[in-house]
C-alpha cells in the first residue's frame, strides 16, 4: 500500500499532466480562432447550461416552485449554445 505523501505526489502529478493538457488544448482552440474557437465555445455553453438547468430541475428553485419542463431547458440550452455561432 502506498503511503500517504507517495498518494499525494501522484495526484498533484496527475493533476499537473492534465492541467497542462487542457491548458494546451484550449491555447490551440484560441489560437485557431474563428469556426474552431466558435464551436469550442459553443460546446462549452451547451453543457454549462445543461448543468445549470439540471441543477436547477434536481434542486428547484425555491421551496415551493416547480422546476421548468425538461423540454424548456433544452430548447434554452440549445438557444444559448447556438449564439456563439451566430455571431460568426
């Protein structure tokens, strides 16, 4: 069994490999900028607001209130992940 520091050197060593591996990669998106950095941004909302919606479905709003259909939170997410490209 490994020891307690061994565990946590191989974290931070995992962490640091994939931090520069995003890192990397989203330099590049920028970088390319136009159509590619468009639909990368526009992926990244897309799941950002399906996240939200989700959390906002699970948890409700407030005591009392129902969430939204599931139909209307998808239509928004998809509305919010197309503006990205219709700016280009």
């Amino acid at each position: 069994m490994p020891s307690k520091s061994q565990l946590q050197g191989s974290q931070l060593r995992n962490r640091v490999v994939f931090g520069l591996g995003i890192g990397i990669s989203v330099g590049g998106i920028v970088l390319a900028g136009g159509w590619v950095f468009a639909v990368a941004l526009a992926a990244a909302v897309f799941t950002g607001a399906r996240e939200y919606f989700e959390l906002v479905r699970s948890h409700g709003i407030t005591e009392g209130m129902t969430p939204p259909p599931r139909y209307v939170s998808r239509v928004c997410s998809v509305i919010c992940a197309l503006m990205p490209l219709f700016v280009m």
